[in-house]
C-alpha cells in the first residue's frame, strides 16, 4: 500500500485534488502477462501521490483451462513484486464475498478493475454493483470483448459495464466496443504507457550473437503470444518470398499446437533463415531478441492494441503491421513504422521492403524519440486522476 493523505497538485488541471484511496483489482505479481506488468506499473505511478493497494487472485484461471504451460513468474523473470491482498478466484462464489469485505475494510474512494475478458464477469459484476454505491468504480478496459469470441461475451460484458461508473480505454478501438453495448457510457482514452522495465537496448551484434543469428542480415521480430488471430502464417509465408539477406525471428509461447507453423517453415524456402524460439519468454531475455531486431512485424488478422507495440517502443523498433485495431493510430500516424495496405502476406512483404529502403528506418527512429515523450507513465497516472474527478 502506497502514499499518504495529502493534497496533490496536478500539473493536467491546474487543480488541487485531495489524496485519494485507490484500489486496483487485477492480476499482479506472482502472475505472469501483459495485464499484471501494466497494474504493477500503475500501481507504482499512482502511489506516489495516492493511497493505493493492489487487490489480487487467489486463483485466475482453472489449470484445466488455462492454455500455456504456467500462469506464474519464474525465478528468471523480472517481475515486479506488488504486495497484494489475494482473495478472488474466479470460479469460487464464496471468495466474491471474501473480496468485498476486503476491499469495504479498505474503504477506497476509487476502484480500478482491469477487464479483458467476459471468464471474469461473474465475480467482477458482483463486487462492482456491491461497491458502486459506497466508491466510485472504473473498469480499465484492455479489450471490450476477446479477439476469439464466443456467443455470451457480449451479454456477460454488458452486465459488467452497467455495475461501472466509468472506463478507461487504450484505443478508440476499445471505445468504440464499449459504445456498442453501452452507448454514450463515459470513456477516457488514452495510449499504452511504454514497457520500460525491461532494460536497455543492448550492443546488436551481441545480441545476435547470444540468439544464434547472423548480424550481417536484416532481421524481423514476431514477438508475444502465438494465436490464430495473430497471423504468424501470414509473416511465414511473407518471409518465404523475401531475399536471404532478411531472417525471421519467431519468439513466444504458442497457445496450442505449434505444428502448422512448423509444417509451413519446413515447406519453406526460407527455412534456414527463420529462427523460432516457442517459449514463453523471460523478461530478462526481452532485450535480447529487440536490439538484434531491426524491425517488429505485427501481422495480426485482428486487433484492438498491443503492449508489445510499447515495449517496441522502449527499445526503439520501428515497426510494420497490417490495419486492425489501434495500429493505425499508434504506428502509421506518429510514422513510426509502416501500416500495410491488407491483412495479406503480399503487403506484409511489400511493406518490408519499404521499411529497408531508402532512409524509412532512420526517419522512423526519428519519429519513435518524438513519439515516447507522450508516452509516459506519469502522464497516464495523471490523465486517470483527472479523468476520476469527471465522474
């Protein structure tokens, strides 16, 4: 728990605002993931000013469930270690109860809770509409709906949404999702804050040398989770048409069978130059595989945004990839990499080839300096607090 009561000045309004008492119920430490990183990161930001804890999971998804190999940090990950109270699992009733009365002992002025998913609403609806009269109650909203959808996503979303006075957002995309089910509900949208707890961008050639690639070659990075919507085959058969000056990383956990990858990289005349690493990756490995990239290739089929788009960012990777979801916005407007004009292996190809000519590369490592300025976690933090007054 962070911060004391006090008065803040914040430097977004002009305003005095009392210290507040936040909680944020989430995943965090010892949870592995994107969504954990991202609370553990506004949990810090917003406890130097305020009153935060973080309320966890005793339990998050059934391992019977669950499609990787562990939901947990390892000994080699960096993870932050967020001091939390565990308490919700979220296939136990009993333990929605259990969350409730830890959070009314608290007594917060505000609750965050992180969203992603309709597995979640049951005990998420019941703590909402439980505290909704007592505090004010905001879902950060990471996706409105799952990219593989299923028929209740939407009903069991929209039962969700109604406990919640207001949302938070990190594309319009997002928004827009939210609209859909509940028109007009009050949103603040504001990008992804970078990832920059991963280090600093390291020597490429010595990055190379620890993944076994060849540093002489124009090197591409697929990085993150492996699923369907993310159109990795799309990458691989790109990859197949492109010169041996050009090798292909593939680095990430593959939710499922890794075979058809596997089949299409052995049929490939590529082959030899694409590297895959179909693991879960460390966070203490992340900067390897970025500075030996020279480009991040996102060939998503679907999309709303990506945490990967700001670890990008940190270690200064101009990026390619295909129009869905916020990558408009955040890669083809600020001109930090090349948006394709298809979600085809043809334009992934095409838009590869324009990032290494002339000087796109370097006009794009210009635009990402400009770029990450806006990106911080101060300014987000401050936009939340903000925005929370609103409501």
């Amino acid at each position: 728990m962070k911060g004391e009561p006090a008065t803040r000045f914040t430097l977004f309004s002009f305003t005095m605002y009392p210290i507040m008492k936040i909680a944020i119920l989430s995943p965090f430490y010892p949870y592995r993931g994107g969504i954990a990183q991202f609370s553990a990161m506004l949990y810090d930001e917003l406890g130097k000013e305020h009153q935060v804890k973080a309320f966890n999971f005793k339990r998050l998804y059934p391992g019977i469930l669950f499609p990787g190999k562990t939901q947990y940090v390892d000994k080699d990950d960096q993870a932050e270690v967020v001091e939390s109270v565990r308490t919700l699992d979220s296939i136990n009733p009993f333990s929605y109860f259990a969350t409730e009365k830890a959070l009314r002992e608290f007594a917060p002025d505000l609750i965050i809770i992180s969203y992603w998913m309709s597995f979640f609403v049951p005990g998420y609806a019941h703590i909402a509409n439980r505290m909704k009269k007592s505090c004010k109650v905001v879902a950060l909203l990471h996706n409105a709906f799952p990219h593989e959808a299923r028929p209740m996503d939407k009903p069991l979303a929209k039962l969700f949404f109604n406990q919640c006075h207001g949302f938070i957002t990190l594309s319009e995309n997002v928004k827009n999702d939210l609209h859909a089910i509940r028109p007009a509900a009050p949103c603040m949208v504001s990008p992804h804050p970078l990832y920059n707890q991963f280090g600093e961008r390291k020597d490429r050639s010595e990055a190379c040398t620890t993944l076994g690639l060849d540093p002489d070659k124009k090197t591409l990075l697929f990085f993150g989770l492996i699923r369907h919507y993310k159109g990795l085959d799309l990458l691989i058969e790109a990859m197949s048409h492109l010169d041996n000056t050009y090798q292909l990383v593939i680095a990430g956990e593959c939710y499922g069978s890794f075979d058809k990858y596997q089949h299409q990289i052995d049929a490939s005349g590529a082959k030899e130059r694409i590297r895959v690493f179909n693991r879960y990756i460390n966070d203490n490995e992340i900067s390897d595989y970025f500075s030996a990239a020279d480009a991040l290739i996102l060939p998503y089929r679907s999309a709303t945004q990506s945490g990967v788009v700001s670890i990008a960012y940190h270690f200064d990777t101009p990026m390619i990839s295909t129009p869905v979801g916020d990558f408009p916005a955040s890669i083809d407007i600020p001109k930090t990499g090349i948006v394709t004009s298809a979600i085809t292996a043809q334009a992934i190809e095409e838009a590869i080839l324009t990032l290494f000519k002339n000087d796109q590369l370097a006009t794009c490592l210009k635009n990402i300096e400009s770029e990450k300025k806006a990106l911080s976690w101060e300014t987000f933090a401050g936009k939340v607090i903000n925005y929370v007054q609103t409501l």
